[in-house]
C-alpha cells in the first residue's frame, strides 16, 4: 500500500476543514474529482465559441477583420474596466496599489492604440466601402464599456460639455447627475450631418444604457479614479509616477485612442473636397479631435499651454505629418 506524504496529509486535512466549515463532504468532492475529466486548454476559454462569434452581414472578406478588432477592443475594455472596479471599491487604497492598477490600465489602453494600425493597414479600403452600409446604423461609437471607462476615470463634470458646466455646481446629486446626463459630451458626436437631430445611433444606445450609465455615474460620484486619488495623503499626492500615471491614462483615453480612431476615418472615410459621413451618421469630424471637446480627466494636472493645445500636435504630426 502506497504511504501518503505528510504534505499531502496536510492538505487533505485542511480540504477537509473546509468543507466541513461549509456542511458539506469532502468524500463527496473527492468522487467527483475522481471521475471529473481534465481540464483542456479550449474548453477552458471557450475557443470553439469564441472563433463562431465573427458574423459578417456580407460576404466581403474584410469584414471578418472588422469584426474581430472590435471584438478585441472590447476585451481591452472589460480589462481596464476590471481594474477600474477594484481601485473604486478599494477604500483602503494605497499609492502603491493605484499605480499598479494604473499600470495595467495604460498597459492595456496602449495595447490597443499600437494594435489600431492593425484595422487600419489591414483592411482593404475598396472593401470597407462596399460592406460598411450593410452595418447601418451600429457605429463604434455604441461602445458602453467606453462610455463606463470614461466615467470611473473623472467626475462626471468633466464629461459635460464645456458650455454647460458652469450650470452644475456644489455636490453632484442625483438629481443633477441625471440633468448632467442630457449634456453630455459624446451625444453632439451622433446628430445627423443635415438636421442636428438624434440619430437612431443615438437612439439605440441611449434606449440600451442610458440607465446603467447615469446609476454608474451616481455610484462614482465619491469612488471615481480621481476621487480615489484625493483620497491619497497629501505625501502621495505629489508621487511623480503616480501623478505620470494619471496623466497617461488622460492622454490616453481622451487623446490617443479617439486620435486612433481619427486617423482610420481620415483614412476610410475623408475624400477632398467632400467628406463621407460615417455609419449611423455620426459626426465624427468634430466629435473624434480632443481640441474641439476638451475631454480632459484632470485638469488640475496640466497646464494652461497643455490644456489649449489638447490634441492639436498629434493631428499634425500623426494625421497630416507635420513637423511639431
């Protein structure tokens, strides 16, 4: 008869504490281990799934990248957003705990902002043309993650359009969050080019998140990234990585990724002298550049200068290469 090792006795010990703290048998657990089969690596991530979930609405091969690098954008979402929950949840956070967080968080944005080039280059133009009006009126700019990224990052005012901030002033109440809400920046981004009116674009999305995104901003009224950071020691609020760190994620979210996105519809969708309107109708000409909207989380982190040229170097350099 094969000897047990005390290690293993060990372990079969507190297995069973555990369970037993639990009301349940270890004996029972240990059968179904024993007849259990072993994990594999594509049952695991669900492999077989996840590569049937490309659905292409026509039959152009392109489509399929389209259709993918959303997909991964997506994910790149649901990992900061992932991060994002814990730093608003973690009342006993640390300077050290944040900048790891935000680590991650700028790690992951940069993933996706290196990986654009990706759609861009790897995506035949002729294509996109004859595919793209069969996906009317779904836009990119339908992502809710992006929109719950935005929040957890920033007090809600800093999504206001800049117009309109003055009107909200003193704690953020319910009340005002909703009214905040009707402002804010990204709604002026879906009007239709001839009218000004909502698009159905907007219409969608808003009859789909609307609610989750005004609760998400009640909730991150006192836990957003820079509420957070407040709650810091005045010690570790001049950390120089951590205020870095804040100020990347800034550029970012608010700069280097919708500047990303800038760049492929100067690309796919800009012929002079005429410009072609995006799906859903989106006005993405004034809603995509930083300098027209001012997204900027922490203001207080930058300049007078930084703050009025907002953008304006990366469009020259990376869209039109000019020299800065």
């Amino acid at each position: 008869m094969m000897e047990l090792k005390p290690e293993l006795i060990e372990r079969i010990r507190k297995l069973d504490e555990k369970y037993e703290a639990m009301g349940q048998s270890l004996v029972s657990y240990l059968d179904g281990l024993l007849y259990a089969d072993y994990l594999t690596y594509w049952d695991y991530i669900h492999l077989d799934t996840l590569l049937s979930l490309q659905t292409p609405k026509t039959s152009i091969p392109d489509e399929q990248v389209f259709i993918m690098y959303h997909q991964i954008t997506e994910l790149h979402f649901k990992l900061a957003l992932h991060e994002l929950r814990q730093l608003s949840e973690n009342h006993k956070l640390t300077a050290d705990d944040m900048l790891k967080s935000l680590g991650r968080i700028n790690r992951y944005m940069n993933a996706l902002i290196d990986s654009f080039d990706i759609m861009v280059e790897g995506m035949d133009p002729a294509q996109f043309h004859k595919f793209r009006m069969s996906l009317l009126p779904a836009s990119g700019f339908q992502s809710g993650q992006y929109r719950m990224i935005e929040i957890y990052c920033t007090e809600f005012i800093n999504l206001v359009l800049s117009d309109h901030r003055s009107g909200f002033t003193g704690y953020p109440t319910d009340t005002m969050i909703e009214q905040m809400y009707n402002f804010i920046y990204w709604k002026t981004g879906a009007t239709e080019l001839s009218t000004g009116k909502k698009t159905l674009t907007l219409k969608q999305f808003e009859l789909k998140y609307s609610n989750e995104l005004i609760e998400l901003a009640k909730k991150c009224r006192m836990d957003n990234l820079w509420s957070r950071f407040k709650s810091l020691t005045e010690n570790d609020q001049k950390n120089s990585q951590l205020i870095d760190a804040l100020k990347m994620l800034d550029l970012n979210v608010n700069v280097n990724w919708p500047l990303s996105h800038y760049k492929s519809a100067v690309r796919y969708l800009q012929k002079d002298p005429e410009d072609i309107a995006a799906t859903g109708g989106t006005n993405w000409q004034k809603y995509l550049p930083p300098r027209f909207q001012k997204r900027i989380f922490y203001p207080s982190l930058w300049n007078a200068e930084e703050i009025e040229n907002w953008g304006k170097n990366w469009v020259r350099s990376v869209v039109f290469g000019e020299k800065k």
